[in-house]
C-alpha cells in the first residue's frame, strides 16, 4: 500500500471539524502542505497538546506527505504566543533533519479558516493520525477538550463511541448542576439538549465538550426558531453593515455581504422561494464562523443561521455554486477588522473560560474502566 492507501484503510478523517476524507485531499500537486495548529475556536486546546507532545510525530506525516507528493513547502502555522508548541515543533524538525518550518499567525477569529491559509490544508491531529496510520495503526481513538464548568478542565484521549457524559466525567464532573452542552467551539460547535446528551457518543469528529451554564448566551440561542429569526430579520435589522465589514469571508474579497442577505430576508418571506437570487446564493460561500451574529451585529441578530438555512435549502434543491471569478482581492482594511480571540470569546460568553489552562491529560481505556 502507498501512503495514500494507508491512510484511507485506517478510516483517517479531518479533525478540524468538517470530517472530510484525508485521503480525498492528498492527490495533485501543491506548493504547500499546512498543518493548521492555529486552534482557531477560543476554549479549545488539544492541538496545542498535540504539538507540545506530539511534536515528531506531526513532523514525521509532514515529512512522509510531502516526500509522497512531492511538496516543497511544509509549513506548520501557529499563533504567535505558542511558544511553547512553535518550540516543540522546531525542535522536533531540527532533530529529524526536517523541511518543516514554523509560521507563526496573529491571535485573531477565525484564524484557522482554510481559505485565510490559502493551501492545502490539514489540521494538526488529523496528522497525527496520518503519523499513526503509516504505522498500522487504524484511526479509532480521538483527542478533544472538555472545559467549561468542570471541575478539571482537561484534554482526553477517548474510543471513538465513548459517552459525552463519561468525557465529562473523566474531566472531574461538571461543577455546577444546571449545564448545557455544547459540542465543538464556543462559535461553531452545536448546542445539545439535555435528552440528547443522555445518549451522545464521541465521533471522529468531536473536538470539544463545553459544559456551559444553563441560562447562558449559548443557551438562549439554540432556543430561537426558524420563524423568530426570520421574524427579526424582517423586523430589526438596520441595515448597518457591520456583519459584511467584518465577516472574513467578505473581508478576503468573496462577494458574500450577509447584510444584503438580511434585506432580501426582510423584503421577502420564505428563503426557499428565493433561491434563484444571487444574493441568496452568496449565502453558499459563508463558512458559519458567526462572526456575524456572536460579534458583528448590534442588535443581536442572526445572519450566520440564516445562511445555515439557505445554504440547506440551495442542498436539498441540488443548487450547487457557480463561482463567478476565479481570484479575489482582499480588502485593504482587512488587517484592522480581525476579530481579536479574546473579545470574540468574551461576546460569546465564554472569556472566562478561554484563560482555563487544560493543562490535565486523560488517556482513557474502557477495558480497564470495567
Ligand atoms: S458566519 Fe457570518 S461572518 Fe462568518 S462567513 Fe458567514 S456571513 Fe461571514
Ligand atoms: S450587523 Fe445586524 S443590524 Fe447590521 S446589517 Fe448586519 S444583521 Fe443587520
């Protein structure tokens, strides 16, 4: 078996959040390979454990990727106050006589966006995983961060099919007993209700569990409906602009202006009867970083979900998007509009929780748990 191979017979996904097959993403030629370690949901932090502990194997999939596909750039793109992880990768590189270099990236949301690192792009476990199937070893165990109100913030090693609630657990419980949680980072991850969790399971795809109070920001926004948020769409959006000014996909020169999907909303009715306007077919180019609503908006509405809408919509009618230009030209006032990690993290009502250090690790072994 070649590399490639290799990888898709040991069931090797993106850990990034999409679970895209990795295999899927390793044929043509490229210029770059980038490990993502940017980490680019505030809260989360089992990639930077990966990289302060997992540094040569990282490096050595790098390696082996880039000699199978002759890559000639291989860049492992950080944060710029990973220190010790830019280190760790450095240092692990210098010892194996490695290409791999460090590039390191200003702390801002979300800075982890494939289409702000303009390449081939696979998220630092996801390599990790690349390292353990060139050795045999079938991708069945996940790394992801509990955090939140637990009583120790941790980051796990768990069997894909391990309950959330036993994650939970193994992080010290949660300390408080009215909780939600959510699945993934504080801006992308879904929220779960309380039956849902009684039986939720860790997939190749968790990356985080976010144990968050009950009557918290995350809690009043998965209890709006479709009918209220289009309701509001229509009855107070003032058409300030700030979610196009802001939103990073608009800001790389995408012609995406959620703010002119907000005044179809508020002219119109149902999305569904609109999908032949260009404007709401934009809505396929957002890449539900909630920028937008969580940061951007004023007055507490929800673009982001009104794209998560149309963009179901445009699925289940087969409407796929036409890119109608082949390059794009980023805003020269990109630069000053990124959203600091920080203050993203405390609109979403999370910025205490985004100093916990989860610096405790778990490696969880069901068999000997019995
Ligand atoms: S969620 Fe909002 S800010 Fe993010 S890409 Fe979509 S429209 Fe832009
Ligand atoms: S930021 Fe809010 S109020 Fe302003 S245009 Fe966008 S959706 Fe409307």
């Amino acid at each position: 078996m070649n590399l490639v191979e290799k990888i898709e017979a040991a069931g090797v996904v993106g850990c990034g959040g999409a679970g895209f097959p990795t295999h899927r993403k390793l044929s043509g030629s490229f210029e770059y390979l980038i490990a993502n370690g940017a980490e680019c949901e505030p809260l989360l932090r089992h990639d930077r454990w990966l990289m302060r502990n997992k540094a040569s194997e990282i490096v050595q999939a790098m390696d082996a990727i880039g000699a199978e596909l002759n890559i000639p750039n291989l860049v492992v793109a950080l944060k710029d106050h990973y220190h010790a992880e830019a280190e760790a990768i450095e240092a692990a590189a210098a010892k194996l006589g490695s290409k791999v270099r460090v590039h390191r990236m200003e702390s801002f949301y979300p800075a982890g966006d494939e289409q702000t690192m303009v390449a081939v792009v696979d998220n630092v476990a996801t390599l990790f995983a690349v390292y353990e199937a060139l050795q045999g070893i079938p991708f069945t165990k996940k790394y992801l961060t509990v955090t939140g109100e637990v009583n120790t913030p941790s980051v796990l090693h768990v069997p894909v099919g391990t309950p959330l609630l036993k994650c939970i657990e193994l992080a010290g419980g949660a300390k408080i007993a009215d909780y939600m949680v959510v699945t993934g980072g504080p801006m992308m991850g879904k929220p779960m209700s309380a039956e849902e969790l009684q039986t939720a399971t860790v997939t190749k795809t968790t990356g985080g569990i976010l144990v968050l109070p009950a009557d918290g920001y995350h809690a009043k926004a998965s209890q709006l409906n479709v009918k209220r948020m289009l309701n509001r769409a229509k009855s107070a959006c003032i058409q300030c602009t700030s979610c196009s000014q802001l939103c990073p996909r608009h800001m790389l020169g995408h012609p995406l202006q959620p703010h002119m999907i907000m005044r179809k909303m508020a002219m119109g009715g149902d999305p569904k009867e609109m999908l032949d306007d260009p404007i709401i077919r934009s809505a396929a180019l957002c890449c539900e970083c909630g920028i937008c609503e969580v940061y951007a908006c004023p007055m507490g509405l929800n673009p982001r979900k009104i794209n998560s809408l149309i963009k179901q919509d445009l699925r289940e009618a087969g409407i796929r998007y036409e890119r109608q230009q082949t390059s794009w030209k980023a805003n020269p006032e990109r630069e000053v509009r990124k959203a600091p990690t920080d203050k993203v993290a405390a609109r979403a009502g999370v910025y205490r929780y985004n100093k916990l250090e989860c610096s405790n690790f778990v490696e969880y072994d069901p068999q000997a748990d019995r």
